[in-house]
C-alpha cells in the first residue's frame, strides 16, 4: 500500500502543476517574496529543489527496495519544509539530526561546492561500501564535510551530545582552547514528536536550559519536527506547544503553513538562537507520507481518509501552489524541476545499486577502535615542563612526597589528574560534586582551585547530560574526564555510552570521534556499608561494548600509569574509556597485615604509563591466579598464605585492561602454569571476565587445569552479610588448594 501511496503523491503534484495555471505576474528573482522578508524567488526556488531532492531520495530507496537493492526507507516525505532550517544554518553549525531531516541535509550541502548529496544519499541507502559517511555501516543523516555526526537509530539518544557541543563551544573559548567551528556557531537538534517525550530528549532539554540558567552560554536550537504521530500513535494536538511553549530559559517558536511563514519564523530562531546564545526550541509542523517506514502498514491504524488529509498537507504541493501564486515561477518551471531532480536521482540510484558493500569481517570493524601504539606512547610518556610542574606543586612534586598519606590510589590519581590538565589544556574535568567538594571520594579535590571553574564544572545531577557533554565536548576537540559517582549510576544512562559514544567512529567511518574518559568509582568490598548501589559489580554491560576500553587499576601506581595511557588512548586514537575505580582501594594502605603499609606506593614519575593491554605479574610458581582490583589484592593476600601455609608457589596476574581483555598476554603467562586460577570479584554469569578468560584459554588449547573463583549471581546486601555474595580471600585459598592437590607438581 506505501508504494501506492507513493505514486499517488506524486501524481497528486504532477495532476497539479499539468492544470494550474501561472500568476499573471512574475517577481523579480532577487526581489523580496513580500515585504519585509529575506526571501527571494532565487532562494525559495534553490529550498524548493532541495525539497524536492529529498522527496526524490525517498521515492528511489523505495523503489529500489521493492528489488532488494535498498536498506532503508524510513524517509522524510511530508517533513521537507526542514529545507529551510538547513538553509538558514551555516554549515559549521554542528547537526545533530532526526532520520527526517532530509531536506535540511541536501539543503546544507548546496553550501557546499562538490558534494553531490544525492549520489551519496544513494550510496548510503543501498549500504554501499563508497558511501561516504560511513561505507554504508548505518544510515541516519552524517557527513564529516556538512558538519553532521551520523546519528543511531535510538531516538532522542542524540539530544544530551547536541546540548554537551554547545555547551563546549562557549567553554572552549573561556579555556582559550581553539576549537574547529566558530566562536558564533549554533548547534541544531532535530527529532520527532514523539520523541520529544523521552527522557533522554527531556534530559538534553533540561540540561540546556539548566545551563543557561547559570549563565553559560548554550547555543543550541532544538527542532521538533511534529507530524503529530509516533508510528501508530497520535501525539495529542498542542502537546508540543503546551510541553515545551511555556518554560523558563527556552525561547519557543512554531514555524507552519507555506514555504513564505515557515521561512521567517525559522530565520527567526536561528537568528535570535545565534545572538542570544540561549536555548531556543523551533516547532516545525509537518506531515507524515507513507508511514513510519516501508515496511509499515498504515492503514492498519489510521484511516484512509486521514491519510489523505496528511497527503493532502503535503508541503511540496503546497510550496508548489504558493510559489506559482507568488509569481516566483511557473507551473511549467516547476514540473521541469520535478522532472529533472527525479531523473538526477534515478541515474544516481541506478548508479548506486551496482556498488559493492564492504565484504569481510576485517573491513566492516576496521573503523572501530583505531590504536597507534607509537602515538599513544609519545602522547602518554610526555610531561609538562619541569617548571610548570614546580609552580603547580611548589616544594614538593609528588614523586618526591614521602609521607604515606599522600601514597593511597586517591592521593595517587588526584595528582595524576593534576598533572593531565597541566600539560593538556583541553582536558574538561565535570561531574557532580567534582568542583567545590572535590568527587564522591576526593580524587578531584583541589582541582577547582587549581584550574578554575572552567575546567572543573560541578554539573547538575544527570549521568545521562554528563556523559552527552561528555560527547559533544569531545566531538569539538576537547578531552573530557567526567566523573560518574558509583558504578550502579552509569548504568542509569548507559545508553550514552552504549548506543552513542562507543559506536560514532563505527558509524563515521573514523570520521567523527569523541575522546573521553569516563572516570567511574565502584565495585564493592566496602565493608558492608553502602548496600548494592555503592557496591555494584556490575561490569558486563560495558565490557560487552565493542570499542569501548575498560581500565580497572588495583594499585595506586598503576593507577597513575593506567590513567596517563588511558588519556592518551582518548587523545591520540579518539577512544571512548572508562576507567573504574575500586572504591574499597582508593584508601588501603595494608596488603598482609594491619600497618605492614604495603598497598601505599610512590607516585610514577612523567613518562611512566601503562598502555591497553600491559598486565602486571607478581611472584613466580606453577600455579597461575588471575585477577584484577579488589581480586588481585586479595589474590597476593592468598599468595603468601599459600606459600607460607601450603607448600603452594603461585604467580599473580593483574589483568589490569577488562576490556578488551589481554588473551594473548594471558594466554602467554599461562604458558608454563600447571593450572590457572581466575579470581574474578563480579558476577559469575555474564557480568565478571572469568567466563571469557577460562574459555579463551581452553579454546586455545591450555592443558593444565582451569579453575575459577566468582562472585554468585546477585546483587550486594548491606551489613556483613555483603561477604556472603562476595569472593573472599578464603575461597581463592581453598580453590589453589584444591586445584593443586588434584594437579601433582
Ligand atoms: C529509544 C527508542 N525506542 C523506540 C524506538 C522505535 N521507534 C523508532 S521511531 C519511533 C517513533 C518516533 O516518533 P517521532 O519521534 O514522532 O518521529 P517520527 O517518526 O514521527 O518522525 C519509535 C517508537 C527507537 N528507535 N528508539
Ligand atoms: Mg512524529
């Protein structure tokens, strides 16, 4: 049925301009449209055309599906007055655009000489391995020459990083950090009616006017593009309006009718949105042809007099009807241009569909995790000048400190955070409570001070807004370290970095990217205080993300080191990091016994880092443990015991990188163990790293004895009880003995 509505419209417009009939007069074509107004017959005719390029697009990638030769169809059909708001933008304003958003996208490339937006339009329906976005890895609009990160299909998703890139191009110029648009651009955020109601839009929404509530700039226009459906179901009339109209710190605009309103309305908001710098939200109303997608059947929930009442509203025929009125053309001129745009992107489809499509496993992931070992290095082992680091630190760098309260994993990655945003202008520091009180456990205490409330934002209370500033802050060429309270509050806006931050270079072909690392408190062993929420050991939803780095250092010195190459990885290679950090370590001091001291370390000189993917080993013996975090001091705890106690020698691994994890390191270190013990504080199903570590090594073909010690499959209760569901030194002792009584030396 789409596709005969398909024709149907068509035919609409083509009955149309056969029997109208052309104005008696004829503009001026650089002349006003009317008074007051900035439209000429020139430009209304140049959105017309993009309009129409659209259209066209949408026509194509259905016909072609109907052979098999197209992957997408959600199109833009009755969304195309968007032209206006693309022609409006400059095109170093950064788009963050809802799938409809067609017309704004060929409307932003006629500002650009030798983009064909058709061909590449084409290239990227048909999946083809020459689109240029992203060789046809996903199609949501994106183009690295238009200033369009290519967006995922998650709606709304792209809200928070619209809000976090404004927000970045104010705070970029109060750092004094040149960034690669100008210090006058906005940022566009288009997305449905529907979408508007999700909480990561509200979210975005929020953010940006919290923002400039405190007085930042947030040059961010938002647009509704309200067809008043969101697949089968209506959004009630006005709920745009009485959602969005009356809020404080959002200017709200509605832009309808023909191409004339629409056109000052829209000028309007960007305009005022540019020189007021404040959030600005822009209604565009629209209409929706052709269902939701190809594959919808609209007539199973909406009326076949509905559709004709939106086929009615279609806003080409309307822009037709009103262009010819005007005078601004003729009834014949426009079916020529409809005749010609449809031919152009019939010649650009039938091109298309003969492009290959990226055709191994190598080829298609090749974009998703560039690393350039020798870049990250140069980028981890450089320091600031010996005397910036002295006029920071005074007296006493901290290499040189020596009472033992400067030595625990805190103190430690304090001064490594310290020492980053000395020598790295561009590191943005946020999160909440990181300013004034200094982070959850005071790693970033002093950092404010330091650096400045520039540098070090205490944000509003929203992981979801953190991580898209986050996003849009490293999109712009900023280095952004935020901070996430505890490890259960990620997963509360883990999409963020699920769906979106992890996956741009994968969906832009390495086009896009933005650095970051995302510094997180968690895991447990805190004594039976804080219940499951302060003690979550939660880790596979981001170790099962392809891309992301996951860091989980156990002593303070490595953490130092693992921090220094983590930033350099987000630096150098454009990575997405999360770097964990086990709260119950963050103050030990102890390792064997009370006092022995023995978890406090000396602060790593400049220069010495660790780099994805180096473990540590401690001690040597048949018996291998393998752990990480709180699991590898307790590990070294069970070391001693055993050897002391058992007769048993056993070498300790700090796997240190939980993702992507270290198998040819492991598989190495494994090499002359008799049985290998992994020691893994998460859970046992799905969540911890023992599942992959023990199967990696028994696919590879290590014959000794494989053992593992996991935490059950639970969440963490307060009080002691915490224990029962936790790995405990005891258990790894009890498994090396167990294994080694069933593994004669
Ligand atoms: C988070 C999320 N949930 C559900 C979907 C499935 N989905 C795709 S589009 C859509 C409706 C969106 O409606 P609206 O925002 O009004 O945009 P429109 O398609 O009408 O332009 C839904 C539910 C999705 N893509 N993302
Ligand atoms: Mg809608």
């Amino acid at each position: 049925m789409s596709t005969d509505r398909v024709t149907i419209v068509q035919r609409n417009l083509e009955r149309f301009l056969t029997s109208a009939s052309a104005a008696s007069h004829r503009l001026d074509p650089d002349r006003p449209v009317r008074e007051g107004s900035s439209l000429t017959p020139r430009r209304a005719l140049e959105v017309f055309e993009d309009q129409l390029l659209s259209r066209m697009a949408d026509v194509e990638a259905r016909r072609l599906k109907a052979t098999g030769q197209s992957f997408y169809t959600i199109s833009s059909a009755g969304h195309e007055q968007n032209a206006v708001v693309g022609t409006h933008l400059r095109v170093d304003d950064p788009c963050f655009l809802h799938y409809r958003s067609g017309g704004l996208m060929m409307a932003r490339a006629r500002q650009v000489p030798g983009i064909d937006m058709a061909m590449d339009t084409m290239l990227s329906v048909c999946a083809s391995e020459d689109d240029p976005t992203c060789e046809g890895r996903h199609k949501v609009w994106g183009s690295r020459r238009l200033w369009v990160p290519p967006q995922t299909s998650t709606i709304a998703s792209h809200v928070p990083k619209a809000v976090g890139a404004a927000f970045a191009i104010g705070r970029a110029r109060r750092m004094g950090v040149e960034i690669p648009v100008p210090d006058d651009a906005i940022v566009c955020c288009t997305f449905g009616d529907a979408s508007a109601n999700h909480a990561t839009a509200l979210s975005g929404v929020q953010a940006a006017r919290y923002a400039s509530r405190r007085g930042n700039p947030m040059p961010v226009l938002f647009v509704c593009e309200d067809n008043g459906l969101g697949i089968s179901t209506d959004t009630p009339r006005r709920w745009i309006r009485e959602t969005f109209g009356g809020l404080g710190h959002l200017r709200y605009l509605e832009a309808d009718g023909h191409l004339p309103d629409v056109w000052q309305v829209t000028e309007e908001a960007v305009r005022l949105c540019r020189a007021t710098r404040k959030p600005t939200f822009l209604r565009l109303v629209t209409v929706r042809l052709w269902g939701h997608a190809g594959s919808d059947i609209e007539l199973a929930y909406r009326s076949r007099a509905e559709i004709e009442q939106s086929e009615a509203l279609d806003p080409i025929l309307r822009n037709a009807a009103r262009l010819i009125e005007l005078g601004v053309a003729t009834p014949t001129e426009l079916a020529e241009m409809v005749r010609s745009v449809r031919e152009r992107m019939r010649v650009a489809a039938d091109e298309a569909v003969t492009r290959g499509h990226l055709d191994s496993a190598e080829r298609v992931v090749a974009p998703l995790a560039p690393y350039d070992e020798a870049k990250v290095r140069a980028e981890a082992e450089g320091a600031a000048t010996p005397e910036a680091r002295r006029e920071l630190w005074g007296r006493e760098l901290p290499e040189e400190a020596t009472a033992p309260v400067k030595r625990t994993m805190a103190a430690h990655l304090s001064s490594a955070m310290a020492d980053e945003m000395l020598r790295r202008p561009e590191v943005l520091v946020f999160g909440e409570d990181v300013g004034r009180k200094g982070g959850v456990y005071y790693v970033t205490a002093g950092l404010q001070k330091r650096f400045g409330q520039s540098r070090v934002i205490d944000t509003h209370l929203d992981e979801t807004s953190i991580l898209g500033l986050a996003q849009g802050a490293g999109l712009l060429g900023l280095l952004p370290i935020p901070e996430i309270q505890y490890l259960a509050y990620v997963h509360n806006a883990v999409d963020q970095l699920r769906g979106e931050a992890s996956s741009l270079q994968f969906f832009s072909n390495a086009q896009f990217s933005n650095p970051m690392v995302v510094r997180i408190a968690g895991l447990a062993y805190q004594r039976g205080f804080g219940g499951h929420f302060h003690n979550d050991n939660a880790i596979g939803g981001l170790r099962d993300l392809p891309g992301l780095i996951l860091a989980v250092p156990s002593r303070g010195g490595d953490a130092v080191r693992m921090l220094r190459g983590c930033v350099a990885t987000a630096r150098a290679c454009g990575r997405v990091v999360v770097f964990l950090e086990p709260i119950a370590l963050y103050h030990q001091k102890d390792l064997h016994d009370d006092g022995d001291e023995a978890w406090l370390f000396d602060y790593p000189t400049p220069g010495d880092v660790l780099l994805p993917g180096e473990i540590g080993g401690y001690g040597e013996g048949p018996l291998l443990i393998v752990s990480y975090a709180n699991g590898l001091h307790m590990s070294l705890r069970a070391q001693r015991i055993l050897a002391r106690e058992h007769g048993i020698d056993s070498r300790v691994v700090d796997v240190r990188w939980l993702n992507p994890l270290p198998f040819e390191a492991l598989r190495r270190e494994a090499t002359d163990a008799r049985a290998v013990l992994v020691v893994d504080e998460c859970r046992r199903t799905g969540g911890g790293i023992a599942e992959a570590v023990v199967a990696d090594l028994a696919e590879s073909g290590y014959r000794g004895t494989l053992r593992s010690v996991r935490a059950p499959d639970s969440f963490v209760p307060l009080g002691p009880s915490a224990n029962k569901v936790l790995v405990q030194t005891e258990d790894i002792v009890a498994a090396a003995v167990e294994i080694a009584s069933a593994v004669p030396a």
